[in-house]
C-alpha cells in the first residue's frame, strides 16, 4: 500500500508528466456537455494547471465530423489543454491522435472510464475495463501518434466489485508508453452511485511508477487534500465540483498552506457568472444550444444562495437568450 502522505508535507505541487511540467496538480476533468471552450478558460483563470475537452469520437474526428471537430476547438488562452479520445479501434485512434498532434495538440487522453451506453454498445469507455489485453495495443498506437506529447489514460477501477482491473489497466498503460493515468474510484456498474473508494486508487498508485490522479466526489477544497493524503497520487482531477465552485482549485492551494479558505464574494461570484455568460454567447451564439448550456451552469453557481431555487425554477422555464440572462443578471446582483 502507498504510505499516506502526513499533513507537514505539501501536497499541492508541480507535477511533471512526461515531457511537461504542471503549474500544478490540480487538474479539471473530461465532462460531456460541461468542458466547452468557455467553461475551460473559467476553469483556468481560476487556477486549474490542465482542462481536458469534452471526450470525442475518434471516429468522428477521422471522418471529418463537423461537431466532433467543433469539440477540439481551442484558444492559446486555455492552453495546456489534452484532448480526451474515445473509441475501440486501434487504428482510428491512434489516426485521430497523429491528426490533433499534427495541428498542435500537447496532450491527448484515452477514454477508459465512460459508463453511459451508447459507448459500451461500441465496446468502448469502461467497456475496455473488462479486457485489460485489449488496451495494450490502443495505448501503443496512440503512443507512436505521438511521440514527443503527453499520453494519458483515464479511467474507472473496473467493470463491477468483482473485476477490479484498474492496477492491471494501469500497468499495461505504463508499459505501453502512457506518462500519466487518473482513476475514478467507481466501477462501471455504480456509475456515480455510491462513494469514491479512495483505497483501491491507492491500489493504482502502487501498482504503478508513472503519475496517477485521483478522481471522485471532490466538491470541496478539504476533499481534494484528504483523497492527495489518502492515496498518495500524484494529482487530483476535480469534475462535477468545479461546476458550482470554479475557485476550488485556489481554494486548495490556500488551504494547503495553511491560509484561511478564501470563499467568493457575492460580488465576485455575479462577475464571474457574467463573464461565463459573455463566453458562452460570443462562442455559441445567440442559440438554443447557449440557453441550454446556460440554464445548467447557472443552476450550479446558484448553490448555496438564499432563493437559489426559485431562481432555477424560474430559469429553467424560460426559452429565450435575453430572458435568462436578464433573470441571471438580477438575481446574481441582488446577491451580490
């Protein structure tokens, strides 16, 4: 078992993966529908050291998709950036990382950890967890696609409670050439049922030499430092909890060292939610797609707020651009 790190050594530091070096080991986590562009740069402005895009389609990258190909859209300003990947075919993998690499991408990841259907139909996401042989040869191609950038792998611990593969994912990855691979501490068949379980990703880090992240139910600032102690990885991924709170990453790095938690002000969370919405529109545009996408950001930084659900009921009702920003605008202000 990896030995705990105590509370007088430092557990937010620079992480070096492969031929890269992290600001530090904080790092946004592959979401679909939620790692845009726009969220990305929030995200870094507000001190992650690495976003990840939503996951794509090999597939759809190779047989030049429009909106797999929107997806890899990037700015300098979010940079780095990996590119998350998912798919079954060795071939179209490592043909869709040779083309990301060929148009600059520093970092691209493998998508082993995805539970909904539509992927395990393709025998891809965590489908991949239940023949750990069928990995070896993926990550070797994409490794070959890419040869001076950083190869990663993400992943769950296994299919369910009796196929525990993680460790041996893990391996074959490391062996194959992968610089760096993050666990969420969930099998497939739990999807996000349940808790993280910190000790089988302690598993993973012991299993293997090269850095691992670890993934799972991080919401706040003290989360990230214990699952860092209690593991012994190297970094943590943080999802879902950047959502609501994109200041968790320097609020973990306050706590850290020892500084009393910084919280938003009110008024620092209406400028933040204005900025977001300025994003979302000059990127999307004035679309049916950016209420959308709004309404569920909004939603989320609404937590915690006195009449938080009322406002969401209200939002959520409404179908026009002008109105939601119009209602976000008020209610973040009077909070404010």
């Amino acid at each position: 078992m990896q030995p705990q790190v105590t509370e007088t050594q430092s557990v937010v530091r620079k992480l070096v993966v492969g031929p890269r070096t992290l600001e530090r080991n904080l790092v946004l986590a592959p979401m679909a529908g939620v790692s845009n562009l726009p969220f990305r740069l929030i995200a870094r402005e507000a001190g992650a050291a690495l976003v990840f895009t939503e996951t794509v389609s090999a597939t759809g990258l190779v047989r030049g998709g429009a909106k797999s190909w929107r997806l890899v859209e990037s700015t300098p300003r979010e940079q780095p950036l990996a590119y998350q990947l998912f798919g079954a075919e060795v071939e179209t993998l490592a043909e869709a990382t040779r083309m990301l690499a060929d148009r600059g991408a520093a970092f691209i990841d493998l998508n082993l950890g995805c539970p909904v259907k539509k992927f395990i139909c393709r025998g891809a996401g965590s489908a991949l967890m239940k023949t750990p042989a069928r990995v070896a040869p993926i990550v070797a191609a994409m490794r070959a696609a890419i040869p001076h950038g950083v190869l990663s792998v993400k992943m769950r611990l296994g299919w369910n409670s009796e196929s525990i593969t993680a460790p041996e994912v893990a391996c074959v990855a490391q062996e194959e050439g992968a610089d760096f691979v993050s666990v969420h501490g969930r099998t497939r068949t739990q999807q996000y049922s349940g808790e993280a379980d910190r000790a089988r990703i302690a598993e993973v880090v012991s299993a293997v030499r090269i850095p691992v992240l670890a993934n799972g139910d991080i919401t706040q600032a003290q989360q990230a430092l214990d699952m860092l102690r209690q593991t012994g990885a190297a970094g943590v991924m943080i999802g879902r909890g950047a959502m609501s709170n994109p200041w968790i990453f320097s609020q973990v790095v306050e706590l850290a060292e020892g500084r009393p938690l910084p919280r938003p002000s009110p008024e620092q969370r209406a400028s933040l939610v204005e900025r977001h919405m300025g994003l979302m529109i000059d990127y999307f545009g004035a679309s049916h797609q950016t209420v959308h996408l709004l309404k569920k950001y909004l939603c989320a930084y609404a937590s915690g707020i006195p009449g938080a659900s009322r406002f969401r009921d209200h939002i959520n009702h409404s179908h026009e651009l002008d109105r939601v920003v119009e209602d976000a605008t008020r209610f973040f202000g009077t909070a404010a």
